[in-house]
C-alpha cells in the first residue's frame, strides 16, 4: 500500500465517525468553494469556537482535499496522539526552533495536492463582538515561503453551538454553521523580496482584510473601524500584526 492510500485511508476512518456527527448536530451553508484551487494551498480562517476546526475540515475534505492544521509541537509527543498527527501528516509548530520542521511539511502537504488550514489569529478571537481579531505574522511566513496561493476563509454560526469556554453544546434550536469562501489574497508583489517585518506585516493584513470581508457577507453587517488588539484589550487602527 502506497503513502498516499494509507493517508487518505486514515481520513476516511475519522470522517466515517467526525462527519456524520457534525451533520446530526447543526446545519451547514457552504458559499464560495468554487474560488478552491484545483492544487494545493493555504486556506486562511477567522476562529470563534474550538469546535470550528472540524467544521472547516468537513467543507475541506467535501471539497475533495485532505485537511492538515498547524498544531503545537508536544502534541506530537504523546504516545498515541502524536502517531495519528504524524500519520495524518498535521503539521508540528516548534516556535523555539524557528518553524523550520513547519515549513517542511507544509510544503511536502501543499505540493501533494492537500490544503494546510491556519488560523492567523492563533487563537478564539478575543473581539467583544466575534470579529477576526489582530494576528500574528506567521501564516504571512509560511505563505510566502511556500509560494502556495492563500485563500481566506470566513465562519459563523458554530459558536452559537458551542461558545469559547463552554462546558457543552448547546444544540437547541438548531444552529447553522456557515463557511463563505474568497478568491485568493493577492501577495504576488510580496514573494520575491526579503520577508521583512514590513511585508509581513503587509501580508497579515491583508489575510486578515479578506477574512474579515468573508465574515462581513454571513453576518450581514460591517465589521467595526480597526481591529481589536488582545494584547492591548482594546480596538486600534489597522496595519500592524502581533
């Protein structure tokens, strides 16, 4: 059996039990997967609820690619857990070590045809009303260096299901998880210089433009001037990053 039967074995099995429970559990409405490449790349997306990165996964893999998150470095060491990451080609973070080990299998995931699914916020948005929040300049990073087209997402409805620090769901009335899909963030006159903070920073903003635009068609409304800051606790000016 080759590498790739194997992969997308494993996915297999944990979509057979992951999916249909999602499908139990809310209703879904799906916009904008015709902007997906027919290869791979970097899917970009808004966070509010620590259930939304099986959502997002479940429009990716119904789309016909095999979804791979960045996760934090010790989860890789756990005896059985850090196999089924490792198998399923998720892609280890190792801040202290630079993010060499990141890029590595992110390129290997994206030149395979798969979709690696970050989140530039790096956490729930802390925004008092939901809104994509200030991020952080390392999805910019592996964009850049990979050369891989990025594609933003926007979500909503699954908090509603099951809200930042919530014990349980709340599956009654039955919520919607929404996803809308965009056309790729255009970073072409950014890959061919030197990454430095500035055109970091550039990239990350405008992820986080496109993300948010996302967000503005599902909820129906415009996001708030600037951008809420966790690290200030308050809204300020666009144009900067964590």
């Amino acid at each position: 059996m080759t590498e790739t039967f194997l992969l997308r074995a494993g996915f297999a099995g944990a979509a057979s039990i992951v999916l249909p429970t999602l499908n139990l559990s809310m209703n879904k409405e799906w916009s904008g997967r015709e902007y997906l490449p027919d290869s791979g790349f970097i899917l970009v997306a808004n966070h509010i609820s620590e259930l939304d990165p099986l959502t997002l996964a479940h429009m990716v893999y119904r789309a016909g690619y095999l979804p791979h998150f960045l996760a934090k470095r010790e989860l890789f060491d756990a005896p059985v857990l850090g196999k089924i990451l490792t198998g399923m080609q998720q892609v280890p973070v190792d801040r202290a070590k630079g993010g060499a080990e990141s890029l590595e299998v992110a390129e290997k995931v994206v030149s395979d045809g798969g979709v690696v699914i970050i989140y530039p916020e790096g956490t729930i948005t802390r925004d008092p009303q939901g809104w994509p929040m200030a991020a952080r300049t390392g999805a910019a990073r592996l964009a850049l260096k990979t050369g891989a087209p990025v594609i933003p997402a926007g979500q909503w409805g699954v908090h509603e299901f099951l809200p930042r620090k919530a014990k349980k769901p709340s599956p009654f009335p039955r919520k919607t998880s929404r996803i809308a899909i965009g056309p790729a963030v255009e970073l072409d006159d950014l890959r061919n210089g030197p990454l430095t903070r500035k055109v970091l920073v550039s990239a990350t903003e405008r992820m986080m433009r496109a993300i948010t635009e996302r967000v503005e068609i599902l909820r129906e409304e415009k996001a708030p001037d600037g951008i809420w800051d966790p690290t200030l606790n308050k809204r300020r000016p666009h144009g900067e990053a964590l």
